[in-house]
C-alpha cells in the first residue's frame, strides 16, 4: 500500500524569546488516497501547525515528509510551491474569497493561481460550482451569499483544478451544526465519487464519524 502522504517523526518548535512552544512531537501520519481524514483535537493541540506542514506551507523543525513516496520536506521553496500548486487544494476557516468578485470569479482566480490554461477555465468553473450546487449563484459576491454558501464556494476554488489532495482547516467552525455536516456530506461524496483524499480538522463530534481516519492530537502528539 502506498500513502499519498506520509509524514516521519514530525516535530515543530515555535521559538519566542526564552521560551518554546513544542507544537508537534515526533508525529507519524499516513493518509490513504480515496479517503476522508479528520484531524481532532483540543484548540491548541497543533492541528493547524500539522495541515500547514503536511501541506508544504511550513517546514517541520525536524522529520521527513513523503508525497507519493517522494521525499518533499527538503525540497527548495519552489520546487514544494510547484508541488503544492499541482497537487493540493486549500480551504481555511476564514473563507478568505475575494468580496469584490463573483462567485465565479473567485473560483477562476483559483483556477489562475493554480497555473491551469485559461482554456479550461470557464468548464471547470462551472463543473465546479454545479459540483457544491451553486451552479445558480455565479454571479453573486460572497456578501450575496450565506456562510454555508460562502464556504461551498471556498471548496470549489479548492476543488476546481481537481487536486489530487484537499486540506480543509475547520470548514465547519463557523457554520451551525446542520450546515457544517452539508458540508461534510459534501467531502463525503468527493471522496466517495471523485476519488480525492480530504484531510480535514474538526473538534466537532458529529462531524467525525464521517471520517475514514480519525488522527486525534493531544499538545502536539498523536494519540
Ligand atoms: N507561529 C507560531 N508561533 C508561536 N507559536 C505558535 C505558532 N503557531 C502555533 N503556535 C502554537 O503551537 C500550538 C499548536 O497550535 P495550532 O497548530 O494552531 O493548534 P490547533 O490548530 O490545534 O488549534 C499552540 O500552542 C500555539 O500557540
Ligand atoms: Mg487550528
């Protein structure tokens, strides 16, 4: 069997002044493709701190990290952006769409971002946003829309270019309990339909016995 990701004894020191806060402690993790993993634990338990690393958005102090067998921790900045651009979809708490464009629009600019031929844009926009059933809000700006919607609209800019793997930081935080199993139904079917892998982090029960995999962190260890 081989992970699309693995991570190698994983530790990250945040150093501030005198002290150091040990956010991640010889953590292993290996997430299966096809599949839907949560990542739980208390605020503060390095949740956050581990997606950015796994998502080569931040080096760990030390250990390896393996994306599709292939060593990326000690790649050059570049070389892990390129991987990351190809590869890996991002959706964050903060939804973060841009307030002066479309639902559309935002997802295009992901589509920009991403480095896909403006060719395939308006397709994929369109699958996309049909995909989050928001195929009748293209036109709409994000204070136009409702949190849930809002954050549909973050999945499909994550989605659009069909990245082989999606991380999700607390999608569901600020949404009520009804909305955020949507969207969680919603990575579901992803996984289920589209055979993406979905790494996502919840301190939210009802959420988790969706999930595959449940990786539970405690101050920086997986417990
Ligand atoms: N940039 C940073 N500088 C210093 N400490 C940090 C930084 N980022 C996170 N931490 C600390 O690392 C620990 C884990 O944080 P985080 O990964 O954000 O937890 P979670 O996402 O589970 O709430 C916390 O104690 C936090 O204060
Ligand atoms: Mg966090």
């Amino acid at each position: 069997m081989t992970a699309l990701l693995e991570t190698v004894n994983i530790c990250r020191d945040f150093k501030q002044a005198n002290l150091t806060v040990h956010a991640l402690v010889d953590v292993n993790i290996s997430i299966e493709p096809g599949t839907l993993t949560m990542l739980a634990g208390r605020s503060g338990s390095g949740k956050t701190t581990l997606m950015n690393i796994a998502g080569a958005l931040d080096r760990p102090s030390s250990g390896t990290i393996f994306f599709h067998g292939k060593e990326i921790s000690s790649l050059s900045d570049n070389k892990r952006d390129e991987i990351r651009r190809n590869n890996m979809g991002f959706v964050f708490q903060s939804v973060a769409l841009i307030s002066v464009l479309t639902a559309y629009e935002n997802v295009e600019f992901g589509l920009r971002m991403a480095g896909i031929e403006p060719a395939r844009w308006d397709n994929l926009v369109r699958e996309s946003l049909k995909f989050v059933g928001l195929e009748k809000r293209l036109k709409h700006k994000p204070h136009q829309l409702s949190g849930g919607e809002q954050q549909r609209v973050a999945i499909a800019r994550a989605i659009a270019s069909r990245p082989k793997l999606v991380f999700a930081d607390e999608p569901t935080a600020e949404l009520d309990t009804k909305t955020g199993l949507k969207i969680v139904n919603l990575f579901r079917h992803l996984v289920d339909e589209e055979k993406m892998t979905i790494v996502m982090t919840t301190h939210d029960p009802s959420m988790i016995e969706l999930a595959d995999n449940v990786i539970r962190l405690e101050d920086g260890r997986v417990v």
